[in-house]
C-alpha cells in the first residue's frame, strides 16, 4: 500500500482533517480530505496523495460546505398540508412519519407487494447510502424493482456485447497517448481529472480532437473539433472503419487472435464510405478522412467516450461501433491505447450480498420491473397500479424525460409518495412525507469509481444536520416497524460496506475494509494494458465486433447506425414541424439536478441558457440575450438565447439540469424530451428530441 505522508490528523480536537469520498455521479470519484472545526466543516479538499484526484476538486465540490449548511437544508421530517406540488408541509416528529409510511406500505404490502415502487438513483454513489439497505427493504416488500436506466444502461449494454462489460484504459494512463479522442463529451464540466492526464499527453505533444455538436470549453482547447449531427456517431465510427480497411491501416495479427466476426463487420463498414457518412453526419469528407487516418497511424491512441453520444436511439450502437476501433488497429497493445467509457466492472462488487434479492417472497421468481426512464407512464398506467412511491438519490420530476407526464404521474391524489431529501426539490413537493437525509460528512460509505480504479472510504466528520438520519438508517428503522426481523435487515452500515465487496478477489491484493479506511483508498491490481493479449470478458473471450449473444435475440449482431428517433431522416413530417434537434448536456456548475439551488453555483450558471446558431437565430428573429421559448408537442420550457457559432446549425443546446421551479415559467428542459428508450438497454432518449424555437419578445433585462 502507498504511504499517505500528507495527512496528519491534528490531535488538537477543535481541528481535524477526516478522509471522505465525492459521492456523485460523476466519473472522477475524488478522494477528499475534510477540514472539522469544532464540529463544523470548514473546507472540503481534493487529497494530494490520490492519483486522479491529485488535490483539485471541481467548483461544484469545492463548495460543499455552502451546499452542507445550506439554510434551506431540510433538517426535520415533513408531512404534507397543502395540495401535491404546491410544496405546503408541516413538521412531524420521526416516530410519528416512520410510524405512518410503515402502516401505510405495510397495508399495500399485505395485498401486493408490487404497488410500491422505489425510485431512485446515484444521488449518492456510496454502496451504503445508495442500494444497500434501501435494496433489501424493497426487496423483502416484495416491491415492483426498478430498472435503473436513466443515465449508463445504454452505454453499458454497448460495452457488454462488444467488451464484456464495463472495462476499458486507466484513465491516468492517458496522460502517454499520442492521439486522444474525446467523444461526446464535455471533460472540462463533466470529468475535470480526465482532462489534466489529457493535457498531460498534449504538453508531450498528443493531438487531441474533440467529437460534439457544440464547441465546448473542451472541444476549444483540442487541436481538432468535429462538429457532427446528435446521433450519428455510429456512423461515423463506421467511416472511420471503412477507411482503415480501405488503406490496411489494421493490426492484422490482433484481428486474427482476438476478435470476433471481422469479416461480417467489413461489409458493414463499406457500407459507409466517406462520402456518405459527411452527408450523415453533416461534416466533410475531409473530416472523415482525417479522423480515420490520424486513428490509423497514431501510437498510442485511446478514446475517451461518454454517456452524452449514448442518449438517443442508437446509443449502444453507437457505442459498439466506437469501442470496436481499438481492436482494429490493436491500440489496445499499449497501456496508453484503447477506449474508457466506464471501468466500474473491474470493482469486484457481490451485489447479491449488498442488495439480498433472495430476501424478495417468493425468489427466485421475480416481481415485475419498471423503467425508471418512462416513470410518467408508470405512474400513469402500470397495471396493477403503482400506489406507493419512495424517492430517494434522486429528483425525477426534474430529470425524467417528458416532465408533463412526469408531473402528472406524481400529482396523482391516490399516489402515496415518500421523498428522503436533503432540499425540497420539484420531486419533494409531490411526497406526502419528506424525510430529512444526511450529506456525504454526516455518515459512513464505501465508494467504487467508473472513471478511474480505486476503492474509496468516507468517513463521517460532523454530526448529522438537526435530525437528519442516513438513508439507511431510515431504511432500517421502517424494516422494524414492518416487523422484518432478518438480519439483513438490521445490519450496520460497516456491514453493508463489508458486503458490498469480494473481499477475497485478487484485484484487491489482500486488503480488507479496515485497510480501506485505515487509507482513505485503495488501488485495484488490474494490468496496465489489460487486453494486450485479449482476454476480453465477453462469453469467446474476444472483442466481438458480431455478436452471438444478439443474433439470439433476433437482433443485428453487428453494430449500424439508427437515425434517432426525432430527424429528419426517420420523421420527415415531424421535422418540418419542429425542425431544430435539441440536446440538453450538464452544466458545469450543476451536477445533474444537483446545486441547482446552491447561490454561488447558480450565479455562474445565471440563468436557463440556450445556444442557437446564428443562421437559426436570424430566420427566427431571435438576439442574442433575449428570452426564448423553445416548444414541441409534449411542452416547452423558456431560457436565454445565446446566438453562437459554437453549436452547429440545426440543432439548439439548453444546459442542464435546472429545477422546474426555479426555472422561467416553471419548466426546464425535460419539457420537451421524450420518452423513447434506446436500441439496447432501455435507456432514455434525452437527445433525441426536435423542437421549434420561437423568440418571447420581452425587454431582456
Ligand atoms: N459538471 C458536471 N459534471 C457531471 C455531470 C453534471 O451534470 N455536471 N453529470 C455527471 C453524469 S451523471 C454523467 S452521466 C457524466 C457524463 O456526462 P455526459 O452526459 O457525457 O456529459 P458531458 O461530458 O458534458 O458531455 C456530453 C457532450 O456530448 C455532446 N453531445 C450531445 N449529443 C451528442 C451526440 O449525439 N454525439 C456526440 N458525439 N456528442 C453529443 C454534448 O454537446 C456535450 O458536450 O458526467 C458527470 N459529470
Ligand atoms: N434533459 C436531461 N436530463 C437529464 C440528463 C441530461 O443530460 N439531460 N442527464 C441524466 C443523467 S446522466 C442522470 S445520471 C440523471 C440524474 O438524475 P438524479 O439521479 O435524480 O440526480 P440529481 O438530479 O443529482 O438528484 C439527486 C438527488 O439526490 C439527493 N441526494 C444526494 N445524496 C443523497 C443521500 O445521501 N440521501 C438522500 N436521500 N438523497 C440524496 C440530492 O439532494 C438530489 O436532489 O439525470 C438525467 N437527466
Ligand atoms: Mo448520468
């Protein structure tokens, strides 16, 4: 284990320095060192010591403590006076709330399980916090299980028949790459510890070239940026096969010997010439050619892929055809060579042990799932009925796509909501009991990363806000009342930590729990190049460009490009009435619906913002800093326009996610999306969405 000469727990007990885990959705997973002042957080820091985080947070991070003694934090347990969604509440004691949600759910449980559904997400990314009480209460209900979809499943079903699973480079060895793609992705906002080993390579004279419709702050500051139609990169990936193939730009030997269904994959490719995919696309040849030959003849070269090219119908395509590439031209032989979208599966997590679906009645049989994505027309029209809902990690009304069924599903007056919130959010107005829960310093959890390979403690430092309680110490005490004597259910949160883990697996190197909090962190043994010699986890071991696994189902085995749902190409009719593609990426400010309500953070972020291109902007009278309504069939949400060449023409960017209330006219951007799901996986289509823009003519102040 490394030695942590930086940290000193200062024995005067006034001041200490605690070792804590960012907790967010987010692929950086910082390791934090947390300054306690008589009992207060005075300051939250990246840790020196820790290899990705190497002591900078991000602003959002950097903030905590003004988003931890934040004077809207909620602090005592809440019940409902007022009509759903006006946000009209009264304190409660916690007996008397824990009391009722148990008798209520108890007596919807003695009927059917199923009628109660849990809905929540990576508020918290923490294996305490996040599934792990939670998971066993619901699954000893009986509740219906919910397919946590909202943000990587598509993604991940991407890698998993192409890969294996969620694996791919260290990110700190990107920082030796000679050619980085950054694809669909903002790293500057989204994964700020990626883009300093990216910076890394460029100062030792890597080009870099971004992929996004949007000249982001990233895509500014690489060499190359390809501005290329929302939805189309798997076209594009095709391209850049066809091209490699055409010149033997290949690695013939690591074809051969550890990849799968290359000839079937090479008609495919030629099948997109350069020609055809610039007019796909909306780019040039030249950019194609580019692309692919710089890809062909750069050692190492790695990709950075992120969820935002996985948000509309072909999202797993898309991500098949790009994690495809490096076994093409063997990039993966090199340390500093390959593709990383999440490495979340080389963590040697026992989610049987962590969640105990065995504890469900009646396992091995199943109840029946529903997709968190689509959770408008869950609550709307699942048969049976959803009649309990419990909230917690996460702020659907604000982040699911179609916000007015969303809203409508939880207006509904026979819908019993519980929300477990640190702030009353647009989804805590709609609970008929808010439950004060605690922030990441008031409680203990054990973290795994997507973006990087180390396990993280965090330990509590400060006492929890007013009377606050752990999720799963809430989780807990409704098993007690519901009368759940198992001892899964009673279990400590070091238990649960403990459970969360193989500890025996040989990627930990012997190290148990205590070591992991004895460090603060811990490094996973995986190999620097971990598939130089293949030994892909997917069923032949290879990278399976054609896969078995879906031909069984029916399905194209090879990966194509699918026109979103909402273009031109496939919708002709509904493109002439709303002709603008629309995407809705992070704000670098907010973290998803979080921070939204954070005074510092929100002031950078002004105020909903949309880009428009210039030539969009002039057909529509539309300036530069004046209010727009941008609408479609299932709603509209207003923002200031920012007319910019940065975005492409034909396609409109409003960042996200701000709340629905404190948003202009009281919608934000998951107004106009849909809830299509994707080709695989069943994820949402938030990108994949047309609108039309109109300007609202007010005097811009
Ligand atoms: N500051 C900040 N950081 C975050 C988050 C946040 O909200 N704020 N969210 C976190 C979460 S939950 C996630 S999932 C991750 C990942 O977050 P992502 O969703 O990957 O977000 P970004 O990295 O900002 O980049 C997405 C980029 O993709 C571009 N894009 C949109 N459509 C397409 C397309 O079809 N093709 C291509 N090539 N590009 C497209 C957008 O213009 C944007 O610049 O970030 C995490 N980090
Ligand atoms: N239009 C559009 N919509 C999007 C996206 C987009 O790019 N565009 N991105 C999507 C993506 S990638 C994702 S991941 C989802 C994210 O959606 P969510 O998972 O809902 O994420 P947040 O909006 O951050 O909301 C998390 C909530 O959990 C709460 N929370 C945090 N920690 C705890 C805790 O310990 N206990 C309890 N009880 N609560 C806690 C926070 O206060 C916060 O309100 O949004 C999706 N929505
Ligand atoms: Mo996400």
């Amino acid at each position: 284990m490394m030695p942590r000469s930086n940290l000193r727990i200062v024995p005067d007990s006034s001041h200490q320095i605690v070792r804590g885990a960012c907790p967010h959705d987010c692929p950086d997973t910082c390791a934090l060192l947390v300054t306690v002042e008589n009992g207060r957080v005075m300051r939250v820091a990246g840790d020196p010591a820790h290899p990705s985080t190497h002591g900078a947070l991000c602003t959002k991070v950097a903030r905590y403590p003004e988003r931890l003694h934040h004077p809207d934090r909620l602090t005592v347990p809440l019940r409902r006076v007022g009509a759903k969604g006006e946000g009209r509440f009264e304190p409660v004691g916690w007996d008397e709330a824990l009391d009722e949600i148990a008798a209520r759910l108890g007596a919807i449980a003695a009927r059917d399980g199923q009628r109660i559904l849990p809905y929540s997400y990576a508020g918290t990314m923490g294996f305490v916090q996040g599934e792990g009480m939670a998971s066993r209460f619901f699954h000893r209900i009986g509740a219906s299980l919910l397919e946590r979809t909202i943000c990587s499943s598509a993604g991940i079903a991407g890698l998993r028949y192409t890969l294996g699973g969620a694996v791919g480079m260290d990110v700190e060895r990107f920082a030796d790459a000679r050619l980085i793609l950054i694809w669909g992705s903002n790293s500057i906002a989204s994964n700020l510890h990626f883009w300093s080993f990216a910076q890394q390579a460029r100062r030792n004279g890597a080009r870099l070239i971004a992929i996004d419709p949007y000249r982001t702050e990233t895509a500014q500051k690489c060499d190359t940026h390809v501005a290329l139609r929302p939805g189309t990169d798997a076209a594009l990936a095709l391209g850049m096969m066809h091209v490699l193939i055409r010149r033997e730009l290949l690695d013939d030997d690591y074809i051969a010997r550890h990849t799968l269904g290359f000839a079937a994959l090479s008609e495919r490719a030629a099948q997109y010439p350069p020609e055809r995919v610039a007019a796909i696309c909306g780019i040039s040849e030249e950019e194609v050619l580019d692309l692919a030959l710089a890809y062909g003849t750069t050692r190492p070269a790695a990709i950075r892929l992120n969820y935002g090219l996985a948000r509309t119908r072909g999202a797993a395509n898309a991500v098949r055809a790009i994690v495809s590439l490096p076994a093409l031209v063997g990039a993966w032989r090199d340390p500093a060579g390959g593709a990383l979208l999440s490495v979340s599966g080389n963590f040697p997590t026992d989610s049987a042990a962590l969640t105990r679906p065995d504890l469900i009645p009646g396992w091995p049989r199943q109840p029946r799932s529903i997709n968190m994505a689509t959770i408008g027309d869950a609550l709307l029209g699942a048969d049976p009925p959803i009649e309990a809902l419990v909230v917690y990690n996460s702020n659907p009304v604000a982040v699911a796509p179609d916000s007015e069924r969303v809203i409508r599903g939880f207006a509904r007056e026979d819908l019993f909501t519980v929300v477990l919130e640190h702030f009353r959010t647009d989804t805590a107005d709609y609970a008929d009991f808010v439950l004060p829960a605690t922030m990441q310093p008031e409680h203990f959890d054990l973290h795994k990363a997507y973006g990087h390979l180390y396990l993280l403690a965090n330990e509590p430092a400060v006492a929890p806000a007013g009377q606050a309680r752990p999720n799963s110490e809430i989780f807990r005490g409704l098993a007690r009342r519901m009368g759940f004597d198992d001892p899964a259910l009673r279990a400590t949160d070091e238990e649960i930590a403990a459970a969360a883990i193989d500890w025996s697996d040989p990627r930990l190197g012997g190290n148990s729990l205590a070591d992991v909090r004895r460090a603060g962190w811990i490094r996973l043994a995986v190999p620097a190049a971990p598939f130089a010699d293949g030994g892909f986890p997917t069923p032949s071991g290879k990278c399976e460009f054609a896969s078995e696994r879906l031909a069984a189902q029916g399905l194209d085995p090879l990966p194509d490009q699918l026109d979103p749902y909402e273009s031109a190409a496939s919708d002709p009719a509904l493109a002439r009435r709303y002709p603008l593609s629309f995407i809705s990426p992070p704000a670098r400010n907010f973290l998803n619906s979080s921070f939204v309500n954070v005074a510092s953070l929100a002031a950078s972020e002004r105020e909903p913002q949309c880009a428009i291109h210039p030539d969009d902007a002039a057909v529509r009278g539309i300036v530069d800093g004046s209010r727009v309504r941008a609408f479609n069939d299932r709603g509209a949400f207003v923002a200031r326009a920012r007319v910019e060449d940065r975005i492409r023409p034909g396609v409109v960017l409003a960042w996200g996610v701000w709340w629905h209330k404190l948003s202009p006219g009281g919608r934000n951007v998951n107004a106009v999306t849909a809830p299509a799901l994707t080709d695989l996986g069943g994820g949402p289509t938030f990108y994949d969405c047309l609108v039309e823009v109109e300007s609202l003519r007010e005097a811009s102040a």
